[in-house]
C-alpha cells in the first residue's frame, strides 16, 4: 500500500465497453467544476447587482453540488488523495509569504 495515498475502498464497477457509475460520476464532477469555472467569470463580469445575485447564487448552488459529487466519488474510493510532505508545505508557504513581501514592498 502507498504511505503517500489518502483514499478509501474502491468500490468495483463492471469494465467493458458499456458506461458505469464511475464513468457517469466522473463526467459530472468535470462539468460541474467547468461549470464553476464559468460562473465565476460571470461573476466578474456582471454588470448589474441582480444579475450579480443571480449568478451567485447560481455558482453557491453548483460548488455545493460540485462538492457533494467528489465526496460520494472520495468514499467510494474513485478519487484518492496524496499526502503532501511537510517540508513541500513549509517550502511553498515561504514561497507565497516572500511574493507577497515583494508585492507589498
């Protein structure tokens, strides 16, 4: 077993050329999250306060969904997680804290 992966059981699913509920899921986790992409443009781009309100509450209600979909997709083990070292984490926060010591100077 990899010391570096965070996942769970994989639930099997038949193979073969037909579809499964893996492959459905996956396809709906990838358009939700291109979906949330688009929203957020749209977002930034609103022209007016309701149009605005419109559009967010539009993207709460898919980055919720979208984040229902990978949880379900989390415990059925068709999405894994790697550990990320420590010392990639402190590195990469001295990183960001020096860009943004820059920015500010």
């Amino acid at each position: 077993m990899d010391n570096n992966k965070i996942s769970n059981t994989k639930t099997e699913v038949p193979t073969g050329k037909s579809l499964n509920d893996k492959d459905y899921i996956n396809c709906l986790l990838s358009s939700l999250k291109e979906m949330v992409k688009s929203y957020s443009v749209s977002l930034t781009e609103a022209s007016n306060e309701n149009l605005y309100n419109n559009y967010k509450s539009m993207f709460d209600n898919y980055i919720k969904l979208q984040r229902k979909v990978y949880e379900l997709m989390f415990r059925k083990g068709w999405y894994s997680l790697e550990k990320a070292e420590t010392q990639k984490i402190s590195s990469k926060i001295q990183m960001l804290n020096q860009e943004i010591s820059d920015l500010n100077s």
